[in-house]
C-alpha cells in the first residue's frame, strides 16, 4: 500500500489500514512499517492509536491483533480476558475462552463436595493451589483464577485447553484479587452510567459541512434539503475552522461565499466528552450547536443541545448503579423536612471523612455542603445543577462522630441559575457556611 493521499496524515491512513484488516489478523510494528514504507515510529504511534480506538489489542503470548470493536456499554459482564488486565494475571491454560464473559466469581474456601453447588458455567472460582478445586470448576464450565502465584499440572492445563475455559494464575491474595474484581465492576457500572457524546453522535453520513468557498446559495440548498440551519464549516484537510447560520448568511447575495458569515474558531467537544459537560458547555456559552472533532480537529459528527438534553433526561430515568466518591460520601445523610416543607439532612462525621488530625476533611465538607445544596435545588425546579461558584466560611471544627445537620437555603434563583446558603449545625452552633452559585445544566 502506497500512501499519497496529501489530505490525510500517514499516521491517520495507517490507522485506515489497520482498520481496513481483518478481525484476527496479527500486526506487529516492524511489518506495518516495512510494508507501507513508514518508520517504524509512525507505525508504533498508528498501532497505540488504534489500540485506544478499540480496533486492536495486545494479548499476552500472541502479539497485537486485530479485533472488532465492541460498542460502548454493550455489557456490564467482565470477560476473563478483562479479569486477566484487573490482577495482572498470566494464563496457564485455555487461552481461547478468554474472551468469555463471567456472570459471578465464586472463592474456594471450603471442601470440594460444598463447592459444587456454588459453581455454574460462566463463574469464575477464586481458589489456592488446589488441583481437585480447579478440575471440578473447569468440569462445572467455570473459569479458575489461583491466587498466591502458584500454579497446576499439566493435566489441568490440558483440560482447560480442550474446554476453551482459561486458568490464570495471579501473585495477588485472594482478599485482594476479589476486592480488585469486585471494584472493577462497580466502575464498569458507574462508567455505563454516564453518556458520553460518542452515545447520541449518530451517523457520519448525516453530517453537513460546509467548505470555506461554498456559496451562500449552496448553504440554502442543503438547508432546505436537511432542514438544519447551522453548519460546521471545514478547510481542506476536513478540519473545523468555524461554523455558520442560516441567520448568519442571510445578508449574502446568492453568489457570494459563506467565508463572510463565518464564525471562526468556534468552540468543539469529542467523542468522550460527558454529555453533561456538552450541556454545561453549549449553556454557558449560549450556543445550541457542537461540532465533534478528533485529537487532529478533524470534524467526526456534530450534536444539538435539544439531543444533548434529551438524552440527559432518559439517562436519569435509567436505574442508578455503581458508586462514585460522592455517592459514598452522601450514604450516611437522611433527608427531612422542616415546618415549612424545606429540605434538611443529617448525618454522622465517619472516620473516613476525617483527617489526620481527626477533623472533617475540607474536601468532604464541601462535597457534603454542594450535595445538599443540589438536592435541595432539584426539589425546588426538577432540573440538574452543577457548581459554578462557592464562598465558604470553616467557623468551628467537625470532628469524628460528631452529628450534623444541613440547611439549605433558597437565596435567589433565575432561568439558569440558582444561589443557595448552605449551613452546617452542630449542637445547635453554626460550624460552617456556605454561599453556593449553581448552573442548570437542563434549562433550555
């Protein structure tokens, strides 16, 4: 394959060309750069690059290969494979079920006969350097991680081998492998959770640039064809350098060029920017039009603000799983409400909230104090708010077991903004305040 396309780099047809193989081809650096006439540089940068698009992986033993790519949050199953990453385990045996998901992990820790009924296909078994436990889960369809960095026969290798189920083997106990796991998957939850752009970008074919020398003429036709009314406009490389309106041009005659119109240097966002940093963005900037670029600002999709805030509020009737920092934070807080119906929490200073000293951490209080100010916020409007500014006043210490309470009060509220005071009370004394200015992020 010779490269002369002037339009695009080496670099982004050497990833064409990846991408162009077929699932299961192996590719190495040195036979990608021999092949297509580039140092061998070029191709490592191509190959990582295709590696963080999901085009091809790196598996121990077998080199990097080509693979298809999986939609993002297609499941919230682990793969042995993944499990494989997570302990930094190296495989024994039955490498070709590596790509299995599992469905639970099971830890050893009792006789051979009380296992079986623990174990099922599609399970994991956590366990030591016991041959009889590793058999019987292999035979029951389960995969087998030993921990300790001990490792099995030859028989159990074999039998692995011919079932397709993977044993690994990881120098990790088996209280850390099992807490490694089970934290992967409640980031797995938590990264299912929150919607990126790539989740609404849609189809490439939909886009419609428009180049630096179109006529204001062919801007209206494709308006009128698509019923858009802005547009990115792009140079000849397909990179954004501005966007333009139907309002914008409408001072045009027909024959002149968009160029006049154009808004230059317009702001962008990725495939892996949050929608809710696209809402906060397009809101604060009082824009309802993103293009979506790559890392070379080339233009790769482009999204509304009514897509953006419409697929915001589908994410939040979806079931909440997984557990953020704050979320565990906040675990411990009850809500109430006082005479007048307003929102008040209480909780109880957990030593994990602490510092060394045995006082509330700063950083937890103020995760503590905006949390109730969202809250109360949301109860007051049903939309979503993020923090814009805070002025807070540390007047007494919290220390360990100390129980608080939360009065989040109303100060002044707008379209898109909503000012709250937020107190903290101990004992009846006043041990923090807070004057908090939130953003809406769902007002249109």
């Amino acid at each position: 394959m010779d490269i002369k396309d002037d339009t695009v780099t080496k670099h982004e047809q050497l990833v064409q060309y990846i991408e162009s193989l077929k699932v299961g081809t192996k590719i190495s650096v040195r036979g990608l750069a021999k092949e297509l006439g580039v140092s061998e540089g070029t191709a490592y940068r191509a190959v990582k690059e295709a590696e963080s698009l999901g085009i091809v992986v790196t598996k121990e033993r077998i080199g990097t290969v080509r693979v298809e790519r999986k939609p993002r949050n297609i499941s919230e199953q682990l793969t042995f494979s993944d499990v494989v990453n997570i302990v930094e385990a190296h495989v024994l045996g039955g490498s070709a079920g590596l790509e299995k998901s599992l469905h639970k992990y099971v830890i050893g820790a009792m006789k051979v006969e009380a296992m079986v009924q623990y174990i099922d296909a599609g399970s994991l078994m956590i366990v030591g350097n016991r041959e009889d436990a590793h058999v019987l889960a292999l035979k029951q369809g389960a995969g087998v991680l030993i921990t300790g960095g001990f490792g099995t026969s030859r028989e159990v290798k074999q039998l692995a081998d011919s079932l397709g189920l993977p044993v690994m083997s990881s120098r990790h106990d088996t209280f850390t492998v099992a807490s490694m796991i089970n934290r992967a998957i409640f980031d797995r939850l938590i990264k299912k959770k929150i919607m990126l752009v790539e989740d609404i970008a849609g189809d490439k074919s939909r886009i419609q640039p428009l180049k630096n020398s179109a006529t204001a003429l062919e801007m209206r036709e494709i308006a009128k064809q698509t019923g858009e009314q802005r547009f990115p406009v792009t140079d000849e490389w397909n990179r954004v350098i501005g966007i333009v309106g139907a309002k914008d041009a409408a001072v045009l005659a027909d024959h002149q060029p968009i160029e006049k119109a154009i808004t230059r240097n317009p702001i962008t966002a990725t495939l892996k920017t949050s929608l809710a940093s696209a809402a906060q963005i397009m809101m604060w900037e009082g824009i309802d039009f993103l293009p979506i670029v790559d890392r070379n600002r080339k233009l790769v999709a482009t999204v509304t603000r009514k897509e953006v805030l419409s697929a915001l509020r589908n994410a939040r009737n979806q079931p909440q799983t997984g557990e953020t920092f704050d979320q565990l934070i906040w675990n411990g807080f009850a809500e109430e409400r006082d005479e007048q119906g307003r929102l008040l929490f209480h909780g109880i200073i957990t030593p994990q909230m602490a510092t060394d000293l045995g006082t509330i951490s700063q950083g937890v209080m103020t995760t503590v104090m905006s949390q109730a100010a969202f809250k109360a916020a949301k109860d007051l409007t049903g939309g979503d708010y993020v923090l814009d500014q805070v002025s807070t006043f540390f007047i007494r210490p919290v220390q360990i077991e100390d129980p608080i309470i939360i009065y989040p009060r109303l100060l002044e509220m707008s379209r898109r903004t909503c000012k709250m005071e937020v107190e903290m009370v101990h004992e009846s004394s006043l041990v923090v305040k807070s004057v908090m200015t939130l953003q809406a992020i769902d007002q249109g």
